[in-house]
C-alpha cells in the first residue's frame, strides 16, 4: 500500500463502511471506541461522479434512423447538465490497484497537535 500525506479529505477504516469526513469525527470515533490511530488502517477517499449523458443514448429508440438529434436545444440541455456534475458518492481510492492510504503516524502529529499533545516527529 503507498503512503499518501492527508489533505483533510474524508477518510474510511480499510474493509469498513465507517467514513470521517473531518478531524473531529476520527477523533471522537477513537476517543469512543478506545481504539489506537496506529492500529488503524485508514485510506483517503475518492469521490465517484455520475457518468456523462449522451442524448443518443437516452434517447436511441426515439431517434430517426440516421440516429442524429436534430434539436439543439436538446442538446445544449444536455451539455449543461453534463457540466453540472456532483459527488454522488465516496469510495477507498486506488492508485496501482492499492489504495493510497493515509499512514496514521502522518495523521497522528495533526490529530493530538489539535489536543494539545506534543507529538515525537
């Protein structure tokens, strides 16, 4: 697994559903579990956005035989909303078929630096 420094971007618990999408909500997930950052296994995530909508697509049983649409109001339609694309989603990333994981002593110094505690970097 490669190492990547954390940005503040959500995190989740390797092989888990449990997402922090800031500081605090790992911290207090630790605090309430008692468990130790280091025996953590956490990966920055990556958002998943929806797919681009092709009109010939959506409307391909619709369409006249040579398949063009003739509308381009439709089609500007369709540009526009392609442009206007959301998270829908998050999921572990993956760089070279692993995930770029946050190494908790990276995340360890930022998180008790906001209790306080001094840190051994």
């Amino acid at each position: 697994m490669s190492i990547k420094e954390w940005a503040g971007v959500p995190l989740v618990i390797i092989d888990s559903d449990r997402y922090f999408f800031d500081e605090d909500s790992l911290r207090d997930y630790l605090i309430d579990s008692d468990v130790d950052l280091t025996d953590e296994q956490l990966c920055i995530c990556e958002p998943n956005y929806e797919r681009q909508l092709d009109p010939t697509d959506v409307f391909g049983d619709d369409l006249p035989e040579d398949g063009k649409i003739r509308d381009d109001q439709l089609e500007a339609t369709f540009e526009l909303l392609n442009e206007w694309s959301s998270r829908l989603s998050l999921s572990r990333g993956r760089r070279e078929g692993s995930p770029p994981c946050c190494h908790s002593r990276t995340l360890t110094g930022s998180l008790l630096h906001g209790w306080g505690h001094e840190t051994d970097r």
